[in-house]
C-alpha cells in the first residue's frame, strides 16, 4: 500500500521548488493533491503531480490575504473531499542589515512566510478537526534556527515558523493532529537563484555551499521526502519538532582541520 494511499494533502507553493516536489512526491505516494500559489505552475513536477493523482486541484491565492485564503481552501477541500494533509512550503527570501530595511519589505515577507503559514493553517485546521485528525508541515528554514548574516526580515519570520510549529503541535496534539517543520538548508530552487545569481554574490554562493558540510546545496526532492515522512503515519509519534534538512549545514564549523586528519 501507498505510504499516503487514501490522504487528501494540500501544499502551498505549489508552482515551483519545493512546493512543487512535494506534490509530486505526494501524488506518487497515493495522495490526492491540492496545489495553492500565487501564480500558475511553472514546474513540470505539478504538472507530472496532477497526471498522478487520482484527484488534483490548483488554486492561484495570495497566502497572506485572508479572504483569497479562505476562498482557496474551501475550494481545495471541496475538490478533494477533504483536507488530510497540510504543507505550507510558500515563501519568499527577503532581509538586509536591519537598519536599512524598509517598513514594506519587512511586512511583506513576515505577512508570506509567517502570516501566510498562520492563515492556512486556521482554514484548514476546521476541516482536520472534523475529520478527526491530519498532519501540518511547515516548511522553515535553518535560518528560523540560527542567524545567518543580512537574513533580518527572512530569520525572523522563519523563527517565527518554528514556534509557530511547537505551539500548534501543543495546541492540537489531543484532537489527533500533529504540526512538525522542516528546516532545509539552501535548496537548488527558484528562490534561492533569485538570491544569489547577481555576479557580485558568486563568491559568497561559493561559501554558503561549502558551508553545507556535504559540499553542496540541497534538491527540493530531498526537501520533499523528509516533507513525507513527516505527513505519514510512519512518523504517527513525531510532532512539535523542527526538523534540520541541511546537508550538515548546522552541525558546527569546518576551520581546515579535516585536511591534517586525511579527511578533506
């Protein structure tokens, strides 16, 4: 049997990157998937997701307006029947040293990555609650870990995640639904070119892989699976947890050492 055979999942940011990958991984699971962005899908894994799933639905929302949201996942749940499974991987990057952000730039990416994962969170949770139960993943970052240099706006509201994670696994573990978050490390997506393509950022895209202690940065399928493990009942006795998916990028400092050891 499908490890998701018979679940109903919906996943924001769905139109590309990690979003995208864990629709697709979803769907080859057994799920029925739901997608929610805000614009049409450019990644083939939706599309590859859809042809999957026994039953799919795209949506085009706005996560961090109420009412888009409300509206979006009421058309999900219609589609599918019900809602099971919730992954909030939308996002955007955003930061600066603090003293240089501007007011709109902090609100907006607090309002998508922190506000955005609450409210599809509260329109969603009703439908587990009736249902008797579900997982919630949030998609973090290890940067909602530990501090990472001009992240201001983008470490704060992915910090915020985190909490938000613990909080919710508290409030809803009795009622049968787990909240757990994935931390990736940086993930070979759309967002994190959008960072690091500027030429004047090469040498610095060159430290922050190196940083990883793998070597390299992650794929968003990596991201997915971890996503899965945590939505399906092999994982029935793991909530509140902030799960590091990050090539070791946590783990500590490399200083040169393993070069004297024979290990570089």
């Amino acid at each position: 049997m499908a490890r998701l055979e018979g679940k109903r999942a919906l996943i924001t940011g769905a139109a590309s990157g990690i979003g995208a990958a864990c629709a697709l991984r979803f769907a080859q699971a057994g799920a029925a998937v739901a997608g929610l962005d805000v614009q049409q899908p450019a990644d083939p894994a939706w599309k590859e997701a859809a042809e999957l799933a026994p039953r799919s639905h795209f949506g085009i929302a706005d996560v961090s307006d109420e009412a888009q949201v409300t509206e979006a996942v009421a058309a999900a749940r219609e589609a599918l029947g019900g809602i099971d499974i919730l992954v909030n991987a939308a996002g955007i990057a955003g930061g600066g040293p603090a003293h240089l952000v501007q007011e709109g730039d902090w609100d907006r990416v607090l309002d998508v990555n922190l506000k955005g994962t609450w409210l599809v969170s509260k329109h969603v949770l009703p439908a587990m609650l009736e249902g008797g139960g579900g997982s919630i993943v949030h998609i973090a970052s290890v940067e909602g870990l530990e501090g990472f240099e001009g992240g201001s706006a983008y470490n704060a509201s992915k910090g915020g995640v985190v909490l938000l994670t613990r909080n919710m696994a508290m409030d809803y573990g009795r009622r049968g639904i787990r909240v757990n978050a994935v931390c990736p490390g940086f993930i070979e997506t759309p967002l994190l070119e959008s960072v690091l393509s500027d030429p004047a950022m090469a040498i610095y895209r060159d430290r922050i892989r190196d940083a990883h202690q793998l070597g390299r940065f992650g794929k968003p399928q990596e991201i997915a699976q971890a996503a899965l493990f945590l939505a399906s009942d092999e994982a029935s006795f793991v909530t509140g947890v902030a799960l590091p998916v990050d090539g070791g990028f946590t783990a500590g400092h490399r200083v040169g050492l393993s070069e004297l050891m024979g290990l570089s």
